[in-house]
C-alpha cells in the first residue's frame, strides 16, 4: 500500500477548475498490483482520483476503503471466478471496500456521457461510505427506468460530475435533476471550492 503525495500534481492539473487550491492533507489510499506498471498510466489513474474532494477521501480513509490498480486480472488475489471474469471484461469494478482499475484507462468521455472507470468506481465507493444514498428514494425517484438502475446511475453520475468541466456540463444537459442532487451533494460533503465554476 502506497499513498500518494496530493499536493504538487493536484495543484498542477486541478488549478484551473478547483481554485484556489488547498493543501491536502487527505490522501487517497492505493496499491499498485501490476506485474509491469506504467508509471505514465498509473499516474493518470492517480490524477483522476485527485478530483474527488479532500473531506470525500478523508471519509473513505476513514470507512477503510481502497484503490487497486491492476495491468492483468492474473495479478489480482483474493477475488472469485465470477469477479475476475467481470474485471476482465469491464476492466473495473468494486467490491468489499475495494476498487479495482485496470492500467488502460480512458479520459473523461466528452463523446460518450461517459465518465472514467476509476471515477465510476470511486462513486460506489464514496455511496457505500456514506451508507448507500443510492438506495434512497430521493436519488432513487431521479434515475430513469431504462437506465442500469439507481446504484450504478449513482457511480456514474459521480463521476461525471467530478471528472472535468465538460462531463459535468454533460450531466448537467442530460440529467439536470441529477446534477442539482450532486451540487448539493458536494455541498454538504465535498470540496467548497469546486462550487466556484458550477
Ligand atoms: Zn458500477
């Protein structure tokens, strides 16, 4: 388990959406189990789970939660058969206080609404922590039926929200319910200063 240090790349790539910076004193807990990391890859994982805010890590330190970063589900222990096919295919998912994000992750999808796995991830994790708002029927009654239901809607819409300026503006157009629920969200547990460009 390593931890990474927030302050020097978090006030490089975040300046120009989460300003003024603040130092950070809440690091989010990690552990690269490659069995050959790219350090260029990992780094880009790690640059993304800088975008969930400080008092957010500081409660899933807090709740025990942890990121696991992987090239090859070979590498991965302690998992079932149906687990490891999962992160095979989905290369990500989470599971007991776990998210697991392989290598080969994508940006912050301004072409598909998408949001990256690790942001996805985080989100279930950030839901657990804070006892499955998910579940609630206030967040419940904002996710459509035909979408893959409230717990994923909830991870996805997380990420979209915390994943740069354009994913949260996409949220905003698509689901603009949602993204109320979010701003609200962080403003009882995020980041103060992310509020400033939304
Ligand atoms: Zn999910």
């Amino acid at each position: 388990m390593r931890f990474l240090p927030a302050l020097g790349i978090a006030a490089v790539l975040l300046s120009p959406i989460y300003s003024p910076v603040e130092r950070m004193s809440e690091e989010i807990r990690y552990s690269v189990v490659s069995k050959n990391p790219d350090g260029r890859k990992v780094g880009k994982i790690l640059r993304y789970l800088q975008r969930v805010p400080e008092p957010m890590r500081a409660k899933l330190n807090g709740f025990g939660g942890e990121f696991v970063i992987f090239d090859r589900v070979s590498s991965l222990e302690g998992l079932g058969r149906s687990e490891l096919i999962l992160l095979s295919i989905a290369g990500a998912g989470y599971a007991n206080k776990k998210a697991y994000v392989a290598e080969n992750s994508e940006t912050c999808g301004s072409s598909n609404g998408m949001t990256v796995p690790e942001l996805h991830e985080a989100g279930h994790m950030v839901d657990e922590a804070y006892g499955f708002p998910s579940q609630n029927s206030r967040f419940r009654n904002l996710t459509p039926a035909a979408l893959m239901g409230s717990y994923d809607h909830w991870a996805e819409s997380y990420g979209r929200f915390y994943c740069d300026d354009n994913s949260n503006m996409e949220l905003k157009e698509e689901f603009p319910d949602v993204h109320a629920y979010f701003f609200k969200f962080d403003a009882m547990n995020g980041n103060a200063s992310v509020r400033v460009s939304r």
